[in-house]
C-alpha cells in the first residue's frame, strides 16, 4: 500500500448534504482520511495510491457537493536561500 496525501483549498463551505456525502465519501475503497480545516478553507485527503489517484479523489469531492478551486501543495514555499557575499578584494595572480 503506498499512502499519499493531497489538499486542497475550496471556495464556499460544504453545505450539510456536501458533509453527508463526504462521510460516505470515507467509504470509498482507497479513501483513508478526510480532514476538513475550516479556518484555512482546505481538505486534506489521504488515500491510497494503488487504488487511486489526485484525478479521482478530486472527482470525488467534486460530486459530494465540495467546490474545489486548486490543490495546494503540502509542503510551504520556502523562503530563497541567501547567496554567500562575494568579497572585494581580487583574487591573486597564479605562478
């Protein structure tokens, strides 16, 4: 079983029937987890990869009623490493 994650961000919140749906949705064969952070308007879904794939799941949350807008990436964008300072001074003349 290879587990795999993926989240997205979505518009409007989940109606009561789009909840529903989504509890029935854990049935799924393949679907481990849904996690719903309302704050930061995401779902996170963890699912098995040898059953399904990122096209499925985000089919899946479609019919239950979610309006999905993008997937986000898991990982944060991290901030651009600082480049070393270059010094001044010339470099010596070989021998």
């Amino acid at each position: 079983m290879t587990q795999l994650e993926v989240l997205y961000r979505y518009e409007q919140h989940p109606t009561e029937a789009a909840m529903l749906a989504l509890g029935n949705a854990r049935e799924v064969y393949g679907v481990r987890r849904i996690h719903i952070d309302k704050e930061w308007k995401t779902i996170l879904v963890e699912y098995d990869a040898t059953r399904l794939n990122k096209q499925v799941v985000s089919q899946l949350l479609r019919r239950a009623g979610v309006d999905l807008v993008e997937e986000m990436p898991l990982i944060p964008p991290q901030p651009p490493a600082e480049t070393p300072a270059t010094s001044a001074a010339p470099a010596a003349p070989a021998k």
